[in-house]
C-alpha cells in the first residue's frame, strides 16, 4: 500500500505541476496571441495522457497481482484526484497574486470567441425577417424626419404649395417601392450570395445591397425632383443599419451563456472538477492500454507427437 501512495503522489504532484504550469503559459497567451492558447490545450490533452500512462506502467510494473482494467482505472482516478487539488491551490493563489484580474480576462477572451463563433453561424428565416422589417422601418424613420424638417423650393407663391404636396408624394411612393425592392432582394437570398447570410458576413452585405437598390433607382428615376431626397435618405439610413446588426442581437441575447466567475474559489472549484472529469475520461484509454487480460495468450510449444509428425 505504501509503494500505491508512493506511486501516485510522485505522479499526482508531476500531473499538478504540468496543469499548474500551463495555467501560467495560458496567462502569457492572454496577453500576448490569444491563438497560442488552442496550443496549450492541445498540449493538455497530450501531457495528460502521458502522465496518466507512465504512472499506470509504473505502478503496474511494482504490482505482483494481474493489474486488472478497474485497478488500472482507479489509479488514473487517483492521479487525476491528486493533480487536481493541486491545481485548485495553484488557482487560488494565481488569482488573488499573480493574476487579480485573471478572471475577467478569462470572460473577455470568451466573450470574443463565442462572438467569432457566433459569426459562423447562418442567418434564420426569422432573423432575415426582422432585420428586413426593421430596415424599412429605418427607411420610413429617416424619409419622415425629412419630410419634417425639408424646405422645398419653387418659383411663384400660387404653385408652392401644390408643388411640395407633389414631391411629398413622390418621394413616399419612391421610398415604398425602394422598400419593396430592397426587402425582396434580400429575402430572396441567391444562391451566388449563400456566404453572405452568414451572421458575420450579412450587415455588409446588406448595406452593399441598399447602395446596389439606391443606384438601381436613381437610374430609373433620374430628372425627378424626388430622387435627390430619396438619396438623402437612404444614405442616412445605410449609416444606421449597424444598429440593427442581427449578429450583435444575437450575441446580447445569448451571451449570458458564458460563464463567468467573479469568485476565484468558485472558478478554481470548477476547473479541478472539470479536469478531474478530464482525467477520468482519458483515463478510460489508458486503463484499456495498461490492463493485464485474466487469460494472456501463452506461446505455443509444439508437443513431441507433433514433431514427430
């Protein structure tokens, strides 16, 4: 039992010590180049695995029983249980000495690969619905603060009413097939533009598409004296349409999903847990690669009637 303890304290604490370790490069990382820190998992995943077969060999070679796939398994357990109180010390102290503000770095970095994640993700029906919706609300919005404020001028004071009441018409029957036009075009969703229904990828686009509709219609309209406020308009517009962005909608409604811990012994609580979870799932591995079979296939010796044949 004392050469159990010796065993797996010596590689309890190595495995303490490498978790412990890449803790502090993934501090650097966060400083530094965050991409550095899908190394230093990848690096977890394999120093892991390695610990956790050289300490089921060596105990293996010290045990004179058949070392069986459940004593195999309970030493990866014993060594992960041990990394992982160390780690947890270790994290306490990083976070309230080394790095105070750690934690919130931890979220921050987070926060910026769900929204990259995020970006990934294609654009539903139900999103390109309320972005078209909203954008033409904007249109509407933008032609009526126009219309309040614009001073239309003309010759002769008998004809000046008449006249306004008639670029007022044009320009709300402008804007409404402008609407028609722009909304279809982007719910049409063309094959050729498939990528730039991608959250990331689909304000650009969007906004491409509303100067593409403003040249369209400007070409068909041109001489109107309408068609100089219709600009106006939808180039205000144009420079509001980030606010309708359907990829930041997305990530404010959903990013509470990621964690975020503003108490180190909660954090440092849930990472030993997770990394003994970690341990004990590699550890499934190395028990199937360490294990001694209750029936090893002996080497065959022919007899001497076999030589004799």
């Amino acid at each position: 039992m004392n050469n159990f303890w010796k065993t797996h304290l010596k590689w309890g604490v190595i495995l303490g010590v490498m978790l412990a370790g890449l803790e502090l490069l993934k501090m650097f990382a966060r400083k530094v180049d965050y991409s550095a820190s899908q190394v230093l998992d990848l690096a977890m995943i394999v120093g892991f695995i390695l610990v956790l077969h050289f300490g089921v060999r060596e105990f293996k070679e010290s045990f004179t029983e058949r070392l069986s796939f459940a004593k195999a398994f309970r030493s990866c357990i014993v060594i992960s249980l041990i990394g992982a109180i160390l780690l947890f010390g270790y994290d306490m102290v990083h976070y309230s000495v080394i790095e105070k503000d750690g934690l919130q770095q931890k979220y921050t970095v987070a926060l910026a690969k769900y929204k990259q994640n995020l970006a990934k993700d294609t654009l539903t029906n139900g999103e390109l619905k309320e972005y078209s919706e909203a954008a033409a609300a904007l249109l509407d919005n933008r032609k009526e603060a126009l219309l309040n404020t614009a001073v239309f001028k003309t010759e002769g004071c008998l004809t000046t009413d008449s006249l306004q009441q008639s670029v007022r018409d044009e320009i709300n029957s402008g804007i409404l097939v402008f609407q028609q036009f722009y909304v279809n075009k982007l719910r049409s969703k063309p094959e050729a533009d498939k990528e730039e229904y991608k959250l990331g990828n689909f304000t650009p686009y969007a906004k491409r598409v509303l100067m593409e509709t403003l040249v369209s219609y400007t070409e068909q309209n041109e001489g109107k004296s309408s068609t100089p406020y219709v600009q106006e308009i939808v180039q205000q517009t144009n420079d509001t349409l980030v606010s309708i962005d359907p990829l930041e909608k997305r990530y404010e409604e959903n990013k509470s999903r990621v964690p975020h811990y503003d108490q180190n012994g909660k954090y440092a609580g849930v990472s030993a847990m997770m990394y003994l979870l970690y341990g004990m799932f590699f550890g499934l591995f190395v028990s199937m690669f360490n294990y001694t079979s209750k029936k090893p296939i002996e080497e065959y010796t022919p007899s001497e009637e076999t030589k004799d044949v």
